[in-house]
C-alpha cells in the first residue's frame, strides 16, 4: 500500500496516526481505540460508502489486528444479503420466500456463468444454443 506514518500521538485509550497517502497526496488521521480496536479515518470514506479505506486497513496491519471487527463488516457485504429488484434487502427485513428463492437462483446462476471461463467453447456454445 501506497501509505506511511508521518505523526504519532496517544491520548488516553485513543491513538492518532497521521498517515500519508502517496496515492493522493494527503495526509489522513486516523483515530484508533486501543480497548475496543474500533477506528476512524478523517477520509470518511466507511462513513460515506459503508468500506473500510486502506488507511484504516494499514493501520489495522500495523497493530496486528488480523481480521476486521465485525462493525466494519455491514450485512450488504455478506452472503446473507439479498438482492431484489436492485435494492439490498438485509435478511432481517420482511422479504417473502418467492424473492428469496429467485435471489438464490440468480446467485447461483452467476456463480455457474463465472465458471464458464474455464470450460472448452464448444461447450459454452451448446449452452447458448440451449437457453435459446
């Protein structure tokens, strides 16, 4: 990654690294909460988009956090969301089995296509000619 430290303060439980970001020409704070290991970056882009940004995640590196903590980790971004007609639906809303069932289809459609890279064409041509 394209980051590096620049400045370093403690106060109390919370620890503020300024990390450069060659990638952008900006220095970002980032607050890291020794207790918790919860963290914030003046970048905003979890805030804004719901992702983790490379800031965070170098900081994360460099404390030896290993896996991301499970508030980083929205439900949009895991195998138990759905997708109905474009809009995430989370598992703990109201959605009918209907629309689950066909979320389920078309996941497992996509996954089968992507699959598709790796067989011989002729093969990927009888199954054109099959779903005409």
């Amino acid at each position: 990654m394209s980051c590096g430290v620049c400045g370093f303060t403690r106060e109390q439980d919370v620890e503020i690294t300024d990390v450069d970001d060659a990638g952008t020409c900006k220095t970002f704070k980032i607050f890291y909460n020794i207790s918790t290991t919860a963290a914030n970056c003046t970048c905003k882009l979890f805030e804004r988009k719901g992702l983790l940004c490379r800031h965070i995640l170098w900081v994360y590196s460099g404390k030896g956090v290993r896996s991301i903590p499970k508030r980083y980790i929205l439900s949009r971004w895991t195998k138990n969301a759905l997708i109905s007609d474009r809009n995430v639906v989370d598992d703990n809303d109201f959605v009918n089995s209907n629309q689950t069932n066909l979320s389920k289809v078309w996941s497992e459609f996509h996954e089968t296509i992507s699959l598709l890279k790796t067989v011989p064409d002729v093969h990927v041509e009888e199954l054109c000619r099959l779903l005409v």
